[in-house]
C-alpha cells in the first residue's frame, strides 16, 4: 500500500459513511508502519457530538487500539484539510505527517466553519466572534503548582 491507496481508503470511508446518514462528508485514517490502526469518519449528526470529526474519531479509535495517547510517528490520512479542532488533536496525538484532499477552502464551499475558526484564531481575544472572560486566576494557580509537584504523573 502507498500514500495513495491510504487517501483513497479515507476518501472511500467519507462517501460510505455519509451515504449512511452517520455524519458530514469526511473519513481518516491513521496509519503506523505501513498498517491501518485507526479508522474515523464525522459523527458530529449521528452522535449529537460536535467534537466527533473524522480525524478525532481516527485518533481515538488508533489509541484504543494501541492502548496508548501517544500516536507518535503515525500517519493522518483524511479527505480534507483539518479544522483546528482536529489540527490540534493530531498535534496533541503526536501525529507525524498530515496528509489531506480538499481544502478547508473547498469545505467552506460546502457550508462548513473551518476556515472562518481558522480566520477567528487570527484576531486579537477581543474581536472574536465568542468572547473570551479570564477569571480567578489566582485561585487556580494552586491546582497547576500541585500538577508541577505530583509524584507519580504521567506526563504528555
């Protein structure tokens, strides 16, 4: 299998799954060492979850299993371009290489959000569309400084 085979895999899982009705027009795959361990598709309508996009749903699916948060040195394949949702997730995954289809351009031809968020992240806190409040910052404090001392954590 080549880079090629793996996109056609997740542009094929996309159509499939939205022709099922189980969410928007997008599938992934997550790859390691030349295998599948991952594969996702939109469950955002199916599921009532707005955070199960194709990409966090591959990389949830690769971590179950591999019995690991850690997805270092792994492939994203995925039919589109990632929101910043699913950017941050294969970053937070350790995702090695993204590999994509369309643009966010071309999702946005579609009707979805992914590059106006992509516009807000941009602008200064103030001039975005959902206000942003920081507050009781001093109380919290604590909380980071008993994390920074905890014997035992494990770090990611």
């Amino acid at each position: 299998m080549n880079s090629n085979d793996y996109m056609r895999q997740a542009i094929a899982l996309a159509l499939e799954k939205m022709n099922d009705y189980e969410g928007g027009p997008f599938g992934a795959l997550i790859v390691k060492d030349g295998l599948v361990i991952g594969r996702g598709w939109n469950r955002v309508t199916s599921t009532n979850d707005p955070t199960a996009h194709a990409e966090v749903t591959a990389i949830r699916d690769a971590c179950k299993n591999m019995e690991d948060f850690s997805l270092e040195g792994c492939d994203l394949y995925v039919n589109c371009e990632p929101c910043p949702m699913c950017l941050a997730a294969a970053y937070w995954a350790g995702i090695k290489t993204i590999y994509y289809a369309a643009t966010r351009k071309d999702a946005a031809g579609i009707g979805f959000a992914d590059d106006h968020i992509y516009d807000e992240f941009s602008k200064p806190l103030a001039q975005r569309a959902i206000p942003m409040v920081q507050m009781m910052r001093d109380e919290n404090m604590p909380v980071f400084t008993a994390w920074n001392t905890l014997e035992g954590k494990i770090n990611y």
